[in-house]
C-alpha cells in the first residue's frame, strides 16, 4: 500500500509539473520567427537603397557552405564591398509589461575583414524599399567586426528619438561556426546578453547606457570628519619600555677579534677590538601595534541622491515595433542570416538554440572538411605561381643571355669595320 502510495504521489507531481509548463507557455508569445524556409521572400523586401549606385548587394537563399543540415537554410551576403539592406513586417507589438527577447543565428563563411552582422528592430512607417543605414530603428543588436582590434558586440536602444550605445566593451565570436545571438530586456530595465544560449553579460538600463542621469552622485564636498579613525593599527598605550633598553649599545667589541702578536703598544698605541653589530639591540624603542578599536575603514567620498535624476518607469518600453530589418556593409561577403526569433518566453528562445545546436558536431566536421579543401586549393594554387615565376625567370635568362651574344657580336663587326677604314686609310 505504501509504494502504491508512493507512485501516486510522484504520478500527481509529474502531471502538475507538464500543466505548469504548458499553462505557462500557453502565455508566452512568438511575435515572430523565421526559419527561412520556402515562402520566406513573400514576408521579406529587398531595399533599393544603394542600387542606383551599384553598391547593393543581394542576399541568397542557402545552407551554406558547412551547415550541420544541408535543409536549414538562411540568406547569404553574396557580392564583396556592398551594402545589403532587406526587412520584414511583423505584427505590431510593445514591450510594455512584458519580457523582450531578440534572438537569431550568424554563421561567418569568410574573412569579413571588415562588416556587420546586426539586426534591427524598427518602429513607425518604413518604406522597406528604401530601408537603408539612415533608416531610424528603435534596437540594434549584433557583431560588428572590422580587422583584429574591433570585435564588437551592438546593443544599441533608441530612446526619445536619440540612439545610445551600450557601454560596455562586448566582444562577439569571429571563427567560422554558427552562433546565436541574444538579448533579453526585462520590465525592470534588466538586461542579459546571450551567446549560443549562455549568458555573456548582465546589467541595468539604469547603469549601462547613459540614457538617464545616475540615481546617485558623489558628494564632491564632503569632507572626512576630524574624529573619522582610519588606522587600522594603532600604537598598544599599555605597552611600557624594557628598563635599560636605551643603554644597549648599537655596536660591540668583536668577542672573537685577538691582538696581532707583531703589535707594538709603543708604535701603535693601546690595542683596541674592532666593533661589530650588537646582536642585543633592537633599534629605538616603539610600542607594539595592536587593532585600532574605533576602526571605521577608509574614509569614501559617499554617495547622495542625484537632484538631476527623474526615473521613467517605462525606461525599459520600446516604441511599438513593426519590423526587422538586416542592414550591413560588408568589405567581405559571405555571412549566413538564419533563426530569427522575437519572442516574450526566454526558454522558448533557449529550446530553438538546443535544437538547431544538435547538429552541432556535423557542422564542425563539415568546416574543418572544407578548411582542408580551402588550405589544399591555396597550396595548388601558390605551386602553379611557383612554377609560373621560374618559367619566366628562365624565360628572362634565355632573353638576356641573346642580347648579350648580339651585343657582342655588334661590337665585334663595329671593331671590324673600323680596322677595315684604317687598312683603307693606309694604303
């Protein structure tokens, strides 16, 4: 009766734990999703931005080159130094009251050099056929790579119609396997930062943008007050001098130091030991050091409250946002675009990481297989430049070694001829 019991009760457990999580799912909202599969250009526009100059690039709709399922596909920046500018509309939607999560994967296939890979998210009427960089958007979010110094990771908000930068110094992943990309704004002004589903960085609105005056200041006129204890140390007051300890001598005759047996008292007067240090004396007398009971630390200047800081509880709420948009330069194209998510459910967006990363060892596998072949391609191609240069190093030998024998051989008919004129002459 008891293990029945028992199995009953794990039973009732493991069913309340399924309807929890369905029952809360049933609340988390996917605003959007795009796995780019077929019928993806339908909700897609190509701007124009930048055609009529001949410096706009097109997305192209693969797998790529070492996806881990050949069927997953994303859009592919595909022409070198050019701008690439593509949106979607979405349903319309605040952030107000609720969690915002912004996900989505990016696979760099070349030696970017120097170009982005951030999406935005954009509020009001856009006219996506002329979507460019000078678009307005409320987020962006992404790598931005340029040489090796700059690996930096956007996250910029847009509040009151001013952009602000995130301060802190993030850094994306630059190898060549996918990566996700997260950023989770919570109603509280908290943020999180993921990569590949694992927190990077963490922080407040409040302290990480300089978007509102700080809450708290220091008190630059403060001043330390005078019976403020510092000294973590402080002489011992019942510690009392040793008797005699002045009179022990800093140096004493040498016990161990003899005479010399040739000395003359007469001649070098009344012999005296050299002095060596006094293993007695201790230096001038102080006073043992005990804890300061009044130890209030070191003194800091405090912080009060900023007169100039109003909150705004709505710090956190984007303006209602009705697209997201791709918009990069890149000098070096080949950057995959794929699992672009905008969701209110942090675990929903944690699940589509999990499921995309199980095939994570076959794109590793499929890199390296195509690193051989890239390394292998190179090879072949500096020995044919290789063997191209000593062929026309030979063929420059071959050339030089004529006009040597042909000048010679000018010269020699110019002798000749001058030999001949003399011959003329004289007879």
């Amino acid at each position: 009766m008891g293990k029945s019991k028992h199995r009953l009760l794990s039973l009732t457990a493991l069913l309340l734990a399924v309807l929890v999580s369905l029952f809360c799912s049933s609340f988390a909202e996917i605003i959007f999703e795009e796995r780019f599969e077929d019928g993806w250009q339908s909700r897609w526009v190509r701007s124009d931005w930048k055609r009529s100059e001949g410096k706009a690039g097109t997305f192209k709709h693969t797998a790529g080159k070492w996806s881990g399922d050949p069927d997953d596909k994303g859009i592919q920046t595909t022409t070198d130094a050019r701008h690439y500018a593509i949106s979607a509309k979405i349903p319309e939607f605040s952030n107000k009251n609720r969690t915002l999560v912004v996900q989505y994967s990016f696979r760099l296939e070349q030696d970017i050099e120097c170009g982005g890979g951030y999406i935005k998210l954009l509020s009001g009427y856009v006219n996506q056929k002329k979507f460019g960089g000078d678009t307005p958007y409320s987020m962006m979010f992404g790598p931005d790579i340029c040489g090796t110094q700059t690996k930096k990771l956007h996250v910029i908000l847009s509040y009151q119609g001013q952009n602000y930068p995130i301060k802190k110094d993030l850094q994306c992943e630059t190898d060549k396997l996918t990566h996700f990309y997260t950023f989770i704004l919570r109603p509280d002004a908290s943020y999180s930062v993921l990569i590949d589903g694992r927190e990077r960085d963490s922080g407040s609105m409040y302290t990480d943008w300089d978007i509102l005056p700080p809450r708290k200041i220091k008190a630059v006129n403060a001043k330390k007050p005078a019976d403020w204890e510092d000294r973590e140390y402080i002489d011992d007051p019942n510690a009392v001098k040793p008797e005699g300890y002045d009179s022990i001598p800093r140096e004493i005759p040498d016990p161990k130091a003899k005479q010399p047996h040739d000395w003359d008292e007469d001649e070098d007067g009344i012999w005296r030991p050299p002095k060596i240090p006094n293993p007695a004396y201790r230096g001038p007398w102080k006073p043992k050091k005990i804890k300061n009971p009044n130890y209030k630390g070191k003194w800091k200047i405090p912080w009060i409250d900023n007169p100039e800081f109003e909150d705004d509880p709505d710090l956190y709420v984007l303006k209602p946002i009705k697209y997201v948009g791709i918009e990069v330069w890149q000098v070096k194209a080949g950057s995959v675009y794929d699992n672009i998510l905008i969701c209110d459910d942090p675990d929903y967006a944690k699940q589509v990481v999990q499921e995309v990363f199980a095939n994570r060892e076959i794109e590793k596998e499929a890199l390296e297989e195509a690193e051989k072949v890239r390394k292998a391609k190179e090879e072949e191609e500096a020995q044919r430049a290789r063997e191209e240069g000593e062929r026309r190093r030979r063929d420059r030998g071959d050339d030089r070694r004529h006009r040597d024998r042909r000048d010679r051989y000018n010269r020699v008919s110019i002798f000749m001829s001058k030999l001949i004129h003399l011959h003329d002459m004289f007879i």
